[in-house]
C-alpha cells in the first residue's frame, strides 16, 4: 500500500502494511473525520469488494443511514482453467463452525447436458448447507467464476436451497449446474418421506 505522500500520522490515521484500521462501517478507529474503501480498508483486495464499500459508504454518509460492510457474502474467482470460485465458508470453515449442523452437497459438471456437449465436463460445485440454506460454495470448473454469482445472492439474502431448487432455467445451459446441486440437496429427504417410499415399493411391484 502507498501511503508514504498521505501524512497519515499527522492526520492521527491509525494504519498497518495491509491499510487503514477502520470498523464495520468502514470509518477510521482513530479519526471519525476519515473512511476508507477498496484495498486501502485492508480487507479483501478485489474489484467488486470496492464497488461495495461505494454502496456501504453512500448508504452511511448521503443517507445517514446505518451502514456495516460484511465479508460473508463475497465471492472470489481465480480465472485459471479450470476455474475456481468461492463465496461463504469453505467446508473446513463450515464443520469447525457448525459442527454436526453441517451438511455438505455435491454435483459433479460431467451430469450437465450443456457440458457433455461442449466438452467440459470437468469440474465440481460444493455446497455448505445449515439447517437448509447455503453458507458457503466452492466451485471448480467450466465458467466457475459466473456460475457462483447465484450462491453469492442466495447468501447475501439468506435464502433458502428451496428458492434454488425451485428456479426454472433455460435447457441445456451451464447455469442448471447450481439447480441440480440444490436439488441433491433435496432428494434424500424425498425418499426418506414414508408417504413417498410406499408410493415408489407400490410402483415397483406394478413395473415388468
């Protein structure tokens, strides 16, 4: 961080090697007269992490409104091949935070249409899950970084696997990816049901 033509401690501006100290609200801790976005806030160093402290800022000082940024919402992408992306708690994150409240989902790319036909069946999504909605999302592969942009928004507003499960997308595209990923969430629990599970024996006995 350059900081060295700010005169930041004549200013009483209280900083480190990764920026300004600043709270929640993204003011200084030793100079209410001074806030901070982007990389020089010390936090995460993306973009799109800049474009939000904008909206936290605008929010706090234009509207006086009460403010706070958050970090569990934010997704990264690293834009190898394949690529790799992450919003929310990874699944090491997740178990030492919930513990046995965890549930862990898995779906693998090469089940995707679109990809069969295009050859990039590679890859994998991950999905934290506590007491039914996501914390946290990893995801390697074909077009990672646009596929995590819906688990990002399912985070950010607290809804629930069901409102992924439940979305209808266009066939064949990447994007049914995160739907099917949902809905493994669900499957289990539907043939648990006792109901569904004499529906499906009864089915049985009739098939040839």
């Amino acid at each position: 961080m350059n900081t060295d033509t700010l005169d930041l401690d004549k200013g009483g501006i209280a900083y480190d090697r990764k920026g300004l100290k600043v709270g929640p609200n993204l003011r200084s801790v030793t100079n209410r007269r001074v806030y901070a976005a982007g990389d020089v806030a010390g936090g995460l160093q993306f973009t799109h992490v800049a474009g939000y402290h904008a909206s936290v800022l605008i929010r706090s000082l234009l509207f006086a409104l009460p403010s706070r940024q958050r970090t569990d919402h934010i997704p990264w992408a690293t834009y190898t091949d394949p690529e790799l992306a992450q919003v929310g708690l990874t699944e090491a994150q997740a178990r030492k935070k919930h513990g046995a409240r965890l549930e862990v989902v898995r779906f693998d790319f090469h089940h995707n249409d679109r990809l069969i036909a295009e050859r990039k069946t590679k890859g994998l999504v991950k999905v934290m899950v506590v007491r039914g909605r996501p914390v946290g999302v990893s995801m390697a592969g074909h077009m990672a970084g646009e596929l995590i942009s819906i688990w990002a928004m399912a985070i950010a507003n607290r809804m629930k696997m069901s409102a992924i499960a439940q979305t209808v997308l266009p066939y064949p595209t990447v994007s049914e990816v995160n739907k099917r990923a949902a809905g493994a969430y669900f499957s289990p629990r539907l043939f648990q049901n006792p109901k569904v599970k004499r529906v499906v024996g009864l089915v049985q006995r009739w098939l040839p």
